[in-house]
C-alpha cells in the first residue's frame, strides 16, 4: 500500500496527568523523510513540567497497584482492540515520521501488540508461589510494581520498541512516563489516545517530548525509579551511567554491527532473500540489521542471489527512506571511504533516483561492498543504513574469529543446510541473538529480545519472561500461624 503522508502538520502535544498540553521548552519541527517537509510542529516538555508529570504519575500509581491485575488486564485487552482498529492509521504515521515503507510500519505495530498480548497472559501466570517449606511454615513471593518508571525510544521504532515496554510495565502495576525521539514523537500521540480511549486512569501514560535535557530531567529525578532506554551504544552507555550511579534500575540497549555466516552449501533461494531483507529492511536502520557477511569459501552465487534481489527493490515502495540529510551524507562518505580503502562496489546506491515527486526526500539505495577488510571502518562501524560488507574467510574459524572481534554482541546469523555447522555457529556466536537461516533473528514472544555486550547495559532483557524482574520487585512472605509439637532449625 502506498504511503499516506499527512497534508496538514499535527500540533505537538505533551500528555501530562492525562491532558494534552503544549510544552514549555523550544520549539521541535518533525519533518517526513519521504520529502523534507514539515509534518508537525510544538514545543518541548520544560524541566518543570517533567516535575508536574513526575507528582501526577506518582500519585496515579497508588490506586493502579491497588486494582488486582486481571482489572489491569482488562485496560490492556481493549488498547490491543483499539490498535487493531487504528492499526492502518498508526501505521501511515509511524511511516511518515521514521521513513518505513507502510508494510514495515505495519509489522512493527504488529510485533509490539504481540508483546501486549504476552503482558495479557501475565494474570494467568504463577505470579507468586506459594509452599510448606517446614511444618507450619510458608514461604510465598509476590512481585511489586517499582512506582514510576520511564522508557526513552528512538527514531527507527516508533511503535514497537515503546510497545515492548508499556504494556508489561503497566500491566505490572506501575505508572510509564515516555519520551519519544524528537525525530518521530507525533506516533506517540496516537498510541497515547488509544490506552486513554481503553480506559487507562489519567497519570499513568505520560508523553514528554524534548532532547538531552529532557531525557537528563527524566533520569535524574528522585521519584522515576527504573528506566528503559534503546538507542546507540554511546549514549546507552551514558543513560546506564548517569542512572545507576543515582542507584537507578537501568537497562539500556545499544547499537550494533551484526555478522551473517554464509556458507557454500547454503540455498541460495533461501539465503538471497533472507540476506538482502536483512540488510535493506527499515532502509539497514534497525539493530537487527545484518552489515557484514561472513562469506566462507565460494559463495558467489548465493551472492549474487542477494544481489539481484537488493537491486528489484522500488525505493519508497519495497525500501523507505533514511532519516535525516545528514545520515545520507554520512553513509555515501562511508562507502566512499570503503571503496578507496579497496573494497569493490557490487551495488551502488550512491546515486539511485528518488521517487517522483520526493526528490527533496532523503534516499539512497542498497549499497553491497565486496572484499571488505575484517579492520576496516565498513567492518566494524555500524553504519545504519542499507549497506552490506562482504569479508572474504577461508573457513568457519576465520569467520567466527571476526564476528567475536566485535565490540557489539547483538545478532549473528548463518546460512547454511548442514546442521552440525550451524550448531557450530551457533555455539559460537558472540551475540544474543542467533539465527539459521534467519536474517533478522528477532525472538516471539515469550522469548526475550536482547544482544549482550556494547549492544546492552544492564542485566536481563527488556521483553518476555526476563523482562518482569527489570520492572518490578519481589517481595518474600514467610508465615508461622501455629506453635508446632516438634521444631526443627527452620520451626
């Protein structure tokens, strides 16, 4: 479907006590990286009204961790309904704003309401626990909200990665505070009103816009005790840093720079779509892109399956666009850079043609660097954007030697029909995430996403069953009712 950009630029609104009110910050200009122009404009929150926020989330949460979590439950099935209802709308936005194709903004909304539906099946889980561990006494555990928590998401997921978290932090009895990147905030409006229409007590989602002083504001305040970030590494490890040396919960995913292992064997069916989508979906912005092909003996024509299948690809229909000029202008000096250092260029999209009519837009199209050397800048930098390096190895040692070698642990993958070589691989692997035969190994729900490494700060993962220890407590209940005829050490 084609992509429906908005005509008219949307007012920017801060969603503070359950009203939309303007900031009282600088003024932020959203504009579409389809063509340029202006899609919406307002202010940023003020540190003043983060405090308002702050008072108002702390004082909602009380009540919300007093309802037992079926009645918490209920607000969360009726947003799942309303997302589905608005699922096309939101997804326009969503696209408009972070430069997705409409497919891409659609199955981002959908991967977050598979999260939602995870955070639906927590009132029919063991919350507690409860046994006898000695005659007449009990020992049980209860899990307990942590109050006010806050999340900080970025551009290129403006509905997923923040659905990653909402529904589980809120479904657990606290109240989320959100900042939106500044590039893409005007989704959050959207989803905003969809847990309002659900039925969501007014405090309990806030939507605060703003850049660094809003986010330090954020971090810094006394009552915000756990916060979720995703974004780069720099400044996930700086979010990490300033948090926690407050004796803040942090978790704070980073950036990456993921290796796919292609062997000789592979089906170059298969491998050819399942690697070029790898590295052109969301235009190579996201973190579960693949950027560097481990190519293993003779692979040529696997490779130029991945080839042809990223040169069909119709820019703003099959692939979106970058986020801003200046990403563009980074990533064409990047391939630049990699073409003098030696590397031969299989693909170019250093000068591919916009789409007509969004010529002021910010395009380039799948770029594919053949003879990559394992030290240089396209080995090793993540560059976000549809770039594939191919490293030339001569065997699985050679290629897990590099993939190891990086400072991110986010994905790996490989391609290949031969099992025991894939378990190799797998085993291997310095990353969170493995896949066989899988470009993009993102996990379903239950199972957690999360890299380890420079690709995360902090412990466990920020969906599934390991995300429920980041947002809430346990409490452990030992009781005795009864003087008992014998005792032992524990009675």
């Amino acid at each position: 479907m084609e992509i429906q950009i908005p005509k008219d630029i949307t007012p920017l609104k801060n969603l503070i006590g359950g009203s939309w009110v303007d900031g009282e910050g600088t003024e932020l200009t959203v504009r579409s990286p389809y063509h340029g122009q202006t899609i919406g404009s307002g202010k940023v929150a003020s540190l003043s009204q983060i405090d308002q926020t702050v008072e108002k989330a702390k004082a909602a949460q009380i009540d919300w961790e007093a309802k037992p979590i079926k009645e918490r439950t209920k607000v969360m099935f009726d947003f799942r309904n309303i997302l589905l209802r608005d699922l096309d709308k939101i997804s326009h936005l969503k696209a408009s704003e972070s430069g997705k194709t409409f497919g891409e903004g659609k199955a981002g909304l959908l991967k977050g309401i598979e999260v939602l539906e995870f955070a639906l099946s927590l009132q029919n889980l063991d919350m507690g626990g409860h046994l006898e561990v000695s005659r007449g006494v009990t020992c049980e555990y209860r899990r307990k909200p942590k109050g006010v928590v806050a999340s900080i998401t970025p551009f290129n997921f403006p509905a997923m990665v923040p659905m990653w978290t909402i529904p589980i932090s809120l479904t657990l009895g606290n109240a989320y505070i959100w900042k939106p990147s500044e590039k893409t905030p005007l989704t959050a409006m959207l989803v905003a009103n969809a847990l309002k229409e659900a039925g969501l007590p007014d405090g309990l989602l806030s939507v605060v816009h703003g850049g660094k002083e809003v986010v330090e504001g954020i971090i810094d305040h006394q009552d915000v005790s756990a916060i979720g970030f995703v974004g780069s590494t720099k400044v996930a490890k700086m979010v990490y840093q300033r948090g926690t040396a407050l004796g803040k919960r942090v978790l704070a995913l980073g950036g990456a720079k993921n290796h796919i292992v292609l062997l000789p064997d592979a089906n170059a069916e298969i491998a050819g779509p399942g690697i070029s989508d790898s590295f052109t979906g969301c235009a190579g912005q996201r973190c579960m892109a693949a950027s560097v092909l481990l190519a293993v003996g003779n692979c040529d024509s696997q490779i130029e399956k991945i080839k042809e299948r990223a040169a069909s690809l119709e820019l703003g229909r099959d692939m979106g666009a970058i986020i801003t000029k200046e990403q563009v202008a980074f990533l064409k000096e990047a391939i630049s850079k990699a073409e003098k250092a030696g590397a031969k260029v299989l693909l170019d999209g250093r000068e591919v043609k916009a789409p007509q009519g969004m010529e002021e837009g910010h395009w380039i199209g799948p770029t594919i660097l053949d003879g990559v050397e394992p030290g240089s800048e396209a080995a090793k930098v993540e560059l976000f954007g549809p770039v594939l390096s191919i490293i030339r190895c001569q065997d699985i040692s050679a290629a897990m030697k590099i993939e190891n070698s990086s400072e991110y642990g986010n994905a790996c993958s490989v391609f290949t029909n031969n099992g025991a070589l894939a378990e190799r691989v797998v085993t291997m692997a310095s990353a969170g995430m493995v896949g066989v035969n899988v470009g993009v190994p993102v996990p379903r729900e239950p199972f957690s996403f999360g890299g380890i490494n420079a690709s995360k700060f902090g412990h466990g993962d920020i969906t599934g069953h390991h995300s429920l220890d980041f947002w809430s407590d346990v409490k452990k209940v030992t009781k005795k009712w009864e003087k008992q005829n014998d005792s032992n050490w524990m009675s």
